[in-house]
C-alpha cells in the first residue's frame, strides 16, 4: 500500500527530549524519557502524516567522549565519528523499541526502522576551526575549570553558571541515502534517521569516504533531510515553548507567528543565541527557502496545541 501521497512532517527531537539536563545518563532514564517524549507523537499518525524522526546526541556523544578519553590508557580511544554512529544506534534503538510498543498498545502495525546516516561535510570548513557544539553534561565554573585541566577540553558557558564542554560543528552539504528514507516514509514506515546531525565525513578522492572530528548541527541535518524527503512541515523540539526575542532579559517577549522575512530580520539583530536557539532559527529559514512551508519551534508538552495552531512558534514562508 502507498502513502506517497500523505502529508510529509519531520520532526527533529533534542537531545534534552531523551536526557534532562541533569539526568546521568541511565538507559532506565533514557527509556523513560523517551517514552514520555514519544507519546504526544501520535498526533502526527492520527492525522495520517508519513513521519521521519531525527534525534540530537549531544549529552550523550559528551558521555561516549568522556568515558572515551577518562579510560584512554587501558582501552583504545575510538574517533569521535565513530562515537556519532555508536550514539545514532543506542539513541535509535531506545526510540524505536519505545515507539514501536507504544504502536503495539495502540493496536497500530507500523513499521520503524532506524538509519545510521553519514552526511558530507567540506573537510575545509571554518568551522571546523570554531568550536561552538555544546556537547555533553552541564558543570558549574569550578567543576568546567578542573575538566580542562583533567581532559583539556574546550569548554563555554551556555547558561549562566552551566558549563559544557564545545567541539566543532560542520555544515550538512548532503545526506547519503536520503532518497532511501523518502521511499521508507512514502511506504508509511516511521523512519528515524540523522542521529546527532549525521556523521560527518569527506569523500577523498580515490579513497572513499573518510571521518571528520565534529558534530553536526542536528537541526540543520534535518531541514536538508526535508528538503529532500519534500516535507511539507518541520517541526523542532526544544525545551522551550516559544522562540523569544530579548531572551533573559526583563522584556522578553514569545513569538507566535512569524514569516520568513521577519524572522530573518530578529537573526540578523542578533536575537538568537549561538548554539542555543541560532541553529534552529537557521536550519527554519533554510528549509523554508528550499521548498518548506511550515517550520514550527515548540517543546515536546506543546505539540497538540502547536499542530491546531495555538501554541509554538510557528513561522511560514510568508
């Protein structure tokens, strides 16, 4: 049976939607958030979308680097790409177990399958050069400091008094299998691909693909990913509600509807924070100038409301 002509929605979960910022990292903690994540979900099969899931990675590819580096003289360290397809593939694995049970209690028979997805970078990106991908657990001043000392990590400040640790962050060029996961959604299998914004990697020449040390902006990954699954909808989901302009200050202020003008204006102001809410307002206009029609940026608690157009922040091509 074909679904090819289903409304289309990819729906890039945060890393914070399967780990809480304080969570230490437990597969029994990462199920159950998972679990509670997943079940506002099913909006989207109710109202019969052919669905991709794509997921962020960062405390947990910040675990893999810390046991990577702490054990480093009694196991051989592994490349950080590597640790990427490890993420893609333990994160997979609890989203897809989670999600097909949750299909089963509802008497639903979906397929979901995960990819592991390498996606092409430009091994001479300057931003290989910037680190600005937070990554891993969040640490006070004191506790940041004493890390750079131990591991000599490059490390900035998020939030106030929340420390974690930066790496390198490359731009998505293209998605290897993309067409795989357009015929996948089109057969009405849930589809979860881009793990932790994809594994970074060149192609060399006579040599194939190669690794590049970085993480990849997973909102970014997943507005390509759209554009090339021809998605109608994109939905992000963050820890907040809303996007805000003058975040933290005494006159914020959430957005409700935006265009893709105006929302361009608020990121050349400088309203949005990198590494926080700039990718996500970035990867939004992205896929809004490539064929997108809706981008919505709302929390995991928001999403029936921001389906009917009541809550998020929902920004459109004009």
């Amino acid at each position: 049976m074909s679904f090819k002509n289903n409304k289309k929605v990819v729906i890039a979960l945060g890393g914070n939607a399967l780990m809480q910022k304080y969570d230490s990292g437990s597969a029994e903690e990462q199920f159950k958030q998972t679990r509670k994540s997943l079940d506002p979900l099913f909006h989207f099969i109710e109202k019969d979308y052919n669905i991709c899931i794509t997921h962020g990675n960062g405390p947990q590819v910040g675990l893999e680097l810390l046991k990577n580096e702490a054990k480093a003289d009694e196991i051989p360290a592994l490349p950080l790409g590597v640790l990427i397809a490890h993420t893609q593939g333990g994160i997979g694995y609890i989203v897809q177990q989670s999600l097909q049970n949750l299909l089963s209690k509802k008497g639903l028979e979906k397929e979901v399958v995960t990819f592991v997805s390498q996606v092409k970078v430009d091994p001479n990106d300057p931003k290989l050069k910037n680190p600005t991908k937070f990554i891993g657990k969040h640490y006070t001043k004191e506790l940041a400091a004493e890390m750079i000392e131990k591991f000599n990590w490059q490390m900035k400040e998020q939030e106030e008094d929340s420390w974690r640790r930066v790496v390198s962050s490359p731009a998505p060029q293209y998605l290897f299998n993309g067409n795989s996961i357009k015929h996948m959604m089109e057969f009405g299998t849930i589809v979860i691909a881009a793990g932790g914004g994809g594994i970074p990697a060149y192609i060399k020449e006579d040599k194939g693909l190669r690794l590049v040390d970085g993480v990849i902006d997973k909102d970014m990954t997943s507005a390509l990913l759209a554009r090339i699954v021809k998605s109608e909808e994109f939905f992000i989901i963050t820890d907040v509600g809303h996007v805000c302009l003058n975040y933290g200050e005494n006159d914020v202020k959430n957005i409700h509807k935006s265009n893709l003008k105006e929302i361009k204006e608020w990121l050349n102001e400088g309203h949005f924070k990198e590494g926080t809410m700039k990718p996500k307002i970035e990867a939004a206009i992205y896929f809004l100038e490539h064929h997108g029609k809706k981008v919505i940026i709302t929390s995991i608690d928001n999403i029936e409301n921001a389906i009917k157009g009541i809550s998020g922040t929902i920004i459109e091509k004009v």
